[in-house]
C-alpha cells in the first residue's frame, strides 16, 4: 500500500507539474530518479520532448528502463 500511496502522489506532482508550466517542446531531468516513476508520468505527455532520468544506482537506472 505505501508504494501505491507514493505512486499516486507522484502523480499528483506530474500533474501539478503540467498544469502550472508552459511545456511547449520542454526537455525535462529526473535527477535521483530512483524507481523512475516521476520520470515515466511526464514522459507519457505529449509536449515534453525529452525526459532525462539520472542516479547513482545502476539498479534504480535498469528500474527506470525497463519501465519507460
């Protein structure tokens, strides 16, 4: 339940992250991006043209692109 629970707040900060900023052909960085959920919700707008996904654990990096 508590990573469901994280799962939606990040989404929540996707969201927030959407509706405030003008996006128009934005690139955008995840850095620390540990399970790599941040950066695979604001991959999936269709504005942002490039998503950066960054850590210091090859483990959390393998995470991210088998998920992206």
């Amino acid at each position: 339940m508590k990573s469901f629970n994280r799962i939606r707040w990040l989404n929540n900060v996707a969201q927030e992250i959407i509706k405030d900023y003008d996006l128009s052909d934005i690139t955008v960085a995840d850095i620390a991006t540990d399970h790599g959920y941040l950066a695979e919700l604001l991959a999936r707008h269709k504005e942002i043209k490039k998503v950066y996904a960054t850590d210091i654990s090859q483990k959390c990096l393998d995470k991210t692109n088998e998920l992206i």
